[in-house]
C-alpha cells in the first residue's frame, strides 16, 4: 500500500498490522504522526521537497566533524529512538517511538561508530553510537 508521501513503507514494515496504513490514518501511522504526511498535506510535494532540503542545510550548519548528509529517509520512531545515558546515571529516550521521523545513518571515517541523525518538526538530533546502536552518545539535540 503506498502512502500518502509515495513511498511503499507496508511492504517493509514487520509491524504493518498495528499501524493501520497511513493513508487510511491520514498519516498517523502507529497513532502518533509522520513529518513527510504533515509536510504533504500542508504544502503538497513541493513543501516535502523544501523541508527535506532545509533539514540536510540544517544537519551541515552543525558544523559536526565528519557528517556529511547527502539524503534524509522516513524512519520509524520505535527504530531509532535509542536509550541515551546521561551524566548522572539515569537514560533518556528522546523520541516518540510511534512518529516517523526523517533521518539517517552516516559512518564515521577510520571509526567503527556511526552518526544517527533525526529529525522532525520541532528538533534536530545528532547521536554517536557503535554496532547495531551500542553505546549511543547524544552530539547535539536542539530546538529547530
């Protein structure tokens, strides 16, 4: 089934049955909400292609070493939203496992880490983390 966004997120999704298909929630997949359907929906295509733009200059503004972003993909939240250690001991997930975030990974030179990047609406998140997210390290999360 396609989504609102084009993009066939059922064939690859293996929780396609608690979603409810986002053309049939108007874009709240999961219950909760999806920054390509928002986009769409208030501007059409030409808006999804501006905000996506906007967020790569906002990623590079960063001026974080090494993170060079060449494209941002629909990411389930309950996929990424990692369990950041903070400094006294407690963890913090910072997103919403059931929103769609735009993102993506990007390999650190010469490291076995990878950068994690989301995004939505409202924030801006840089993480650093080892094989299959081990050892996550928040970089940067700002307010847009």
């Amino acid at each position: 089934m396609l989504s609102i966004c084009g993009v066939d997120c059922c064939s690859e999704c293996n929780r396609k049955d608690e979603c409810g298909g986002c053309v049939k929630t108007d874009g709240q997949p999961f219950g909760g909400t999806c920054i390509a359907a928002n986009c769409i929906k208030k501007g059409g295509f030409e808006e999804f292609k501006n905000r996506k733009e906007e967020l790569i200059a906002e990623f590079h503004a960063l001026g974080i070493k090494d993170l060079q972003v060449n494209d941002l993909n629909l990411l389930n939240g309950f996929y990424v939203n990692l369990e950041y250690p903070l400094p006294n001991g407690q963890s913090v997930k910072l997103l919403e496992d059931n929103h769609v975030y735009w993102g993506n990974q990007i390999e650190i030179p010469d490291s076995d880490r990878c950068y994690g990047l989301a995004a939505d609406e409202n924030y801006l998140l840089v993480c650093e983390y080892g094989c299959g997210g081990s050892e996550p390290q928040i970089i940067v999360y700002k307010k847009r």
